[in-house]
C-alpha cells in the first residue's frame, strides 16, 4: 500500500496518535534502568496502551509476539522483548514503539545509555544519529523525494564515518504499519518518489560504529550488526505540510 494523503479526519486522529506514543515512550525511557528485564519494559508499554485505550500496531504484525521492539548494544532493531534478558550499566537500549489510533498509526524510536557510558564513542554514536534524524526531518516540505530525506541523513552519518544500515529503511506510515515508499537512510538528492502534503512517513536511521552488514537471529526476528559493533536507531513520524513539517511523535 503506498501512504495516502491523509484527510483532515485521519489528520487530527495520527496527531492524537502520535502524541500517546511520545507520552508512553517517554515513559518508558524513563523506566529502563539497571536491573530490569526487557520484558519489564514491555509489560509496561501494553499497561500504557490499555490504559489509554490505543491499539498495538507491532503485536502479531507479520507474527512479531510483543507490543514493542526493544533491542540492545549490537542488536539494531526487532528484539523481541524477554524476561531474562537483563539491562546492565553501559548497555545502549533501543526502543522501537508504535500506537493505533482509531485507525491511525505512528511509529517512533530512540535509543539510550543505562547509566555509565562504557566507551565515549557510544555518546557519539547516539548524538549523531539522532541528529542525521533532525536533518532528514529538515529537509521534509510538500513536493519533497525521498532521495533528499536519504541525502541528508547520510551526510551526517558519512561525516561521523558510521556504518548505514542499508537493508533497513524508513517507510510511509498511517494506514498500515509499514507503506510504500521506502525511504532509506543513503542516497542522491532529486530523485526517488515524490511526497505531498498531507502524507505521513516514518524516518529512522540506524547507524553503527562497524560495518552495515547485519545478520538476524536464530529467533527470526532480531536483527544484529555482523561484526557486533554497538548500534543506534531513532525515529519519528512525521506529517509533511504545505509549510514544511510536523512532528507528530515529539517526546518530553
């Protein structure tokens, strides 16, 4: 399915959307410490989301088992959430969420440092990538291709010389989970498809200190950088408007 512009309906009902995620994420960052168990933090998002009365948009979704994505140092994206894998110092945590909204989807991620750093680059490697995100949101406008989304990110991310993940993507979002266009985090300016107003689309970088290539578990599901280098992953939904852009996912 390739991502709609959305009606003035389906706009106020992705905003609300939007803005639940940002809450309960934000929610869950603060909650993830030394000690707890991924599946703890699960147990929360799915306690957040009843409470509010919003659906789960990555539970069952191509038979992934759990509400949220949480995946840890070298995991990238997809770790299925586990009651024996167990947050120490130092770990990067990446927190991979999405909320249904009377229909309406949004999707977000951030990752995070549990207490201590173990290595300066491990900051890094998390500043940087948050900001190639801030920089792919800056180039959004109605009329935009996803080549110049992909550019910009990709300039920050070649500067810090990171590894780009290229077999994971940014995408359209709303209807459906995951929509077309693909929207990766490397390319050329002016080409790829074009986006208007009034269109909503998920834009996450994943970047690693090592290689891109990536290798995916015997659980069919997390997917981890081959040469285990640590990774970062950040996201956000993001409504394109006549003016530029809106953010529909902002945390606190």
């Amino acid at each position: 399915m390739t991502t709609k512009v959305k009606t003035q309906t389906e706009i106020l009902a992705i905003r609300e959307s939007g803005r639940l995620l940002g809450e309960i994420l934000s929610k869950l960052e603060s909650f993830v410490g030394v000690g707890a168990s991924t599946k703890d933090i699960a147990v929360l998002a799915d306690r957040e989301l009843k409470a509010v009365g919003a659906g789960a948009p990555f539970f069952g979704y191509q038979g992934f088992p759990d509400v949220i994505c949480i995946s840890l140092n070298d995991e990238i994206v997809h770790g299925i959430p586990r009651p024996d894998r167990i947050i120490k110092e130092g770990d990067i945590v990446s927190l991979d969420f999405g909320v249904n909204w009377r229909g309406m989807i949004t999707d977000s991620a951030l990752s995070l440092i549990v207490g201590k750093a173990k290595d300066p680059r491990h900051e890094q490697l998390l500043r940087y990538t948050e900001a190639s995100l801030n920089e792919g949101i800056a180039a959004v406008h109605d009329g935009v291709r996803t080549g110049d989304i992909a550019s910009s990110i990709e300039k920050v991310l070649k500067k810090h010389e990171y590894g780009i993940v290229r077999d994971l993507v940014g995408h359209g979002v709303g209807h459906q989970l995951h929509e077309d266009p693909n929207i990766p985090n490397y390319g050329r300016a002016n080409t790829g498809p074009w986006l208007k107003a009034g269109m909503t689309i998920a834009i996450e970088p994943m970047a690693t200190l090592g290689s891109e290539n990536i290798v995916v578990d015997s659980d069919g599901w997390t997917v981890r950088t081959a040469d285990h280098s640590m990774s970062a992953h950040f996201e956000h939904t993001v409504l394109i408007t006549e003016a530029g852009s809106e953010v529909l996912t902002i945390r606190d």
